[in-house]
C-alpha cells in the first residue's frame, strides 16, 4: 500500500503546485522561463512582448500569451505601465510566476488583469521546464502542469 | 492580512471595479510586505504624473478609473507648468497629453496641486506619528524624518490605491520596529545650506536604504534637512533618517547608538562640489528649487536677484499655492529675468534636455539630471548658481 501511496502523491505533486496568490484569475500557456530578473521597462517592447534588452537571458523571445516564469522584478516603477501597456495591445503573458513578487510587477499584473502567484512550494526551474503546458490560478494560488513537449 | 467586513466587500467587487483593484493593490503589497492589516490615513500624495514619465499607458489606466479619493490627495510634480507651458518650450503634443492625465486624476477629486513639498500646502499639515501615503522620496523623507509623520514610499498605483479607500497596509515604516536606527553618520565639519545636498548625496550612495542617525556639528534648519533627505533617497534610498538632539522621533525615543558608524569629512563635501567645477562659466541653465522652493527659500532667491540680471536661462520651481502666498517676491525674482515654474520641476520636465549643463544647488538635481535629461550638472552653492547666471556684460 504505502509505496503505491508514495507513487500517487507524486503525481499529485507533479501537477498542482501550491503557490500564494497575488493578481487574480486564471491563465494558460507555454512556459517561458529565466532565473534573470525582469525590468519591465526597457527589456520588454510594450508593442510586441518581444525582450528587446540585449543582456537579458531571455532577449529575441516574445513573452506574449506565454506562462512567464522569472524570480522578480526590478527597475523603474513604470515598469507596471509597461505590462498595462502589454496587455493592451494583446502581447501579454496569459500569465506569471515569481519566487518573490515585488510591488512593480505586482502592481501591474493587478491592474492589466494578469493571473501571478509566487512562492511555489517547489523549485519551479526543476521541476518545470520550457515547452511544459502550465496553468496559472492566481484567485487560488496555485498552477498546473497539464503537458509537456 | 485581516480584513474587515465592509473591506472583504470591496474586495469582492460590491463596490464597483475600481475600488476591487485598488483594495487588491493593497491587499497583494500587504501580503508581500507581511502587513496584519490596513490603517487609515490622513492624505495621500500621488506620483506618477509626468507624461514623460507615464507614458499612454498610464494615462489610459488613470482614466479607467472611476470614484472619489476618501482623504485629501495631491500629485507629484508634472513635466511642465500647466500655465506657462509653452514659455518653458514644450511643445503643444506633450502639453495636451500632460493636461489629460492631470483631468483625470482631478475627476477622482485629486487636488490638482502638482509638487514635491505637499507638507507646505493647507490641508496637508502633519504631526508626530500620523499615516500617510505619499510617494515622492523627498516628501516621504521630509514626512518622516523632519515631521515624524509614518509611511512607506508608495509606487504611483499603490498611492492612488490608498487614496481612493482611505487607507494603506501596516508594513514597513508604518511600525515602530522599522523606525529604529541603523547607522550613525558622524559628520566632522560645520556645514550649512548647499553642504546639507551634498552630505545626501555622499551618504545615499554610501548607505543605500539604511535608516541612518546624524550626529551633526551644526545646527540644520528645516529647509537644509530638506536638501539633505531629498539628496539621500536620490543617490540611495534612504526615507527616514534622524538627527541628533534636532529631529523629533530621536528626541522622543531616545534611540541606542546604531553599532555601524561611518564618518563623514570635508574634504568628501567639497569634492561634490569640485568634480564638476570645469563646467564653472559654460552652463547654459541655472535651475533652483529641487525640492519645490518654501516662501522663505523664494525670499533668499528674491534677495540676491536684487538688482541683477541673468543673461542665461534661469528656472525658480515652486508649488502654485507657495507661488500664489508669496506676494511681491515672485515679481521681484521675475525682475531679474528668472523664471518662476509652478507644477513642474527640472529633473522630470523633458524642457531641461534642451540644454547641455544645468547649475544646481540640489544634491538631488545633481544625481538626476544626468541621467533622466542627458545633460550635465554642476553642484554648487545658491550664490555661485546666481553667479553663474550673472550679468557679466
């Protein structure tokens, strides 16, 4: 019994990621992923999501209806216009997750009604990878792996 | 972080959307910052006004927003006079785009007061250990160190949060334990007026977000402790820091001596001075006024203009109210050929990058201006600025 137990609460962990909950709502998407952290003004072109900051990891991909996975943001507060921005023009990420949000990208993920959770209970660039199918729910704070390249 | 009732309603959308996001902005930084709960506060002061600053996006977001704010709130300095815009040479496409954001944010009931010194203007008179929400970091500074006033340096967004529910998270500043001195910054020379600017700007950069203790030689008036915060949260990120025997939480608390000590000398003061002094007789703007001028700093101004004239571009900032109080004084700086600016100041008015080396007496000018306007800067003293502008005809 207890070792089949062990298998199935694998599985489960695999799944469904406990996180806290910071902007509401609920998004899907592939993941995008980087241990740099992000300034939103000034990486990130607010027409095309694309990262146009030649010294990010992540320069030349667009975040757009991505699920965008980064440790936090730093920079200038007008960073959380930028995402405002993104939003409006359709190029947004369906969603976020942080180690540790701060105010900028909390603030603007809040306001451009983008789901972000932070704090998974896991260390999220092991066990998710880019190319997985993730769902962020930042009304419940939690996400889901729901496929996998 | 505990909520009230009538809050958990405003947080489930019963009063409409825009107090759904703004009580969510609170609640999230509330969160992430460990607050157990919101306090109320007295007024509010928002940042995030310059259309240079803001952008479209910005603006688009304000006027989504629909209600009234529950205390008195004012907003940061804009990118340039409402009134005199065009004197300033701005053009007309910025100048539209600038009147927009300041109409809505006055449709939420937001005083169009645009300024860095909100604690000169009636109604936003503080005492010892009131909450606040203002965001511009030498007006949180000056708010918490020379008043003894509580809060934590808002975002613009967080401000105009706090201002619409009337109330902010209790984290950071907000509490006695963050209050607490870290660093003495112990200075070994007499210092007056522009040294105080310069002192900022040497300590900011030393202590980044401490909150230090100054054990000073001289005596600051509140016009230098002015100067001196507004330098330290520009170069680092200091908001609050106390002095010795002067400002009024160390004379109530009675702190213990901070166990790191750094020691300032004047030798360090004068190298703010010295190292751009090349730029001595080719600026080609003098800007005063970092932070916004008081009446009594206009009348220093008022008084060594006497009688001269300035052959170069000359830039006095001031919030419209102090401008409006300050009877006879504005003509007689106007006199001299200087220009008197309400709203609007030289790091965030893009009317300052059509020049190419600006004299300031602002240990926070100076660490600005570079960098936000592309241009040079030299650090100087309110009689070498006058001079530098004089009539050498």
């Amino acid at each position: 019994m207890l070792p089949l137990k062990n298998v199935l609460m694998r599985q489960v962990i695999e799944i469904r990621i406990e996180c806290r909950s910071i902007s509401k709502g609920e998004g899907k998407g592939p993941v995008l992923s980087t241990k740099d952290p992000i300034s939103f003004l000034g990486t990130v072109d607010p027409e095309t999501g694309n990262i146009i900051d030649p010294n990010h990891e992540l320069h030349g991909k667009c975040i757009k209806d991505s699920i965008l996975i980064f440790p936090y943001g730093k920079g200038s507060t007008v960073g959380s216009y930028v995402l405002y921005q993104l939003k409006k023009n359709g190029c947004a990420p369906s969603g976020m997750i942080n180690i540790d949000s701060e105010p900028i990208v909390a603030v603007g993920a809040i306001i451009s009604d983008i789901p972000l959770v932070d704090r998974p209970n896991v260390d999220i660039f092991k066990v998710i990878v880019e190319g997985d199918e993730v769902i962020v729910n930042g009304s419940e704070g939690y996400l889901e792996i729901t496929g996998s390249k | 972080m505990y909520l009230t009732r009538e809050e958990e309603n405003i947080l489930n959308g019963e009063y409409g959307t825009t107090l759904q996001k703004a009580i969510e902005i609170l609640v999230a930084l509330g969160d992430i910052y460990g607050a157990d709960s919101l306090i109320p506060i007295k007024s509010a002061q928002i940042a995030g006004v310059s259309y240079k600053t803001i952008g479209d996006a910005g603006l688009e977001w304000i006027s989504s927003l629909k209600g009234t704010v529950k205390v008195p709130s004012v907003l940061n300095p804009a990118g340039m006079d409402l009134e005199d815009w065009a004197g300033m040479g701005i053009p007309e496409s910025f100048a539209i785009k600038q009147k927009e954001i300041i109409k809505a944010y006055s449709e939420l009931g937001i005083r169009v007061e645009c300024t860095c010194t909100p604690y000169y203007l009636q109604g936003f008179d503080l005492s010892l250990g009131e909450h606040i929400a203002w965001s511009e970091s030498s007006a949180v500074s000056y708010a918490n160190s020379v008043i003894g006033a509580r809060t934590n340096r808002e975002g613009g967004p967080s401000a105009l949060s706090a201002a619409l529910i009337g109330k902010t998270g209790n984290y950071g500043f907000h509490l006695d334990q963050n209050r607490v001195p870290t660093i003495s910054v112990n200075v070994e020379c007499d210092i007056s007026s522009s040294d105080y600017g310069a002192l900022g700007y040497i300590v900011g950069k030393m202590i980044s977000n401490k909150v230090p203790l100054f054990n000073l030689k001289s005596n600051p008036k509140k016009v230098d402790l002015k100067s001196l915060g507004a330098a330290m949260a520009a170069s680092g990120s200091v908001a609050l820091y106390h002095v010795k025997n002067v400002t009024p939480e160390q004379l109530h608390m009675n702190f213990d001596t901070p166990e790191e000590t750094i020691v300032i000398e004047e030798e360090q003061i004068r190298e703010v001075y010295e190292s751009k002094a090349s730029f001595k007789n080719n600026c080609d703007i003098v800007a005063l006024g970092c932070p916004h001028c008081s009446v009594e700093e206009l009348e220093e101004i008022a008084s060594l203009l006497e009688g001269k004239t300035v052959n170069k571009e000359f830039w006095v900032c001031t919030s419209r109210e102090v401008a409006n109080n300050s009877g006879d004084i504005i003509s007689r700086i106007e006199k001299s050929g200087a220009k008197v600016l309400c709203d609007t100041c030289m790091v965030v008015s893009p009317a300052s990058e059509n020049y190419r080396c600006m004299a300031v007496n602002s240990g926070k000018a100076f660490n600005y201006i570079p960098g936000m306007c592309k241009i040079e800067s030299m650090y100087a003293t309110l009689e070498e600025c006058i001079d530098e502008a004089g009539d050498r005809n």
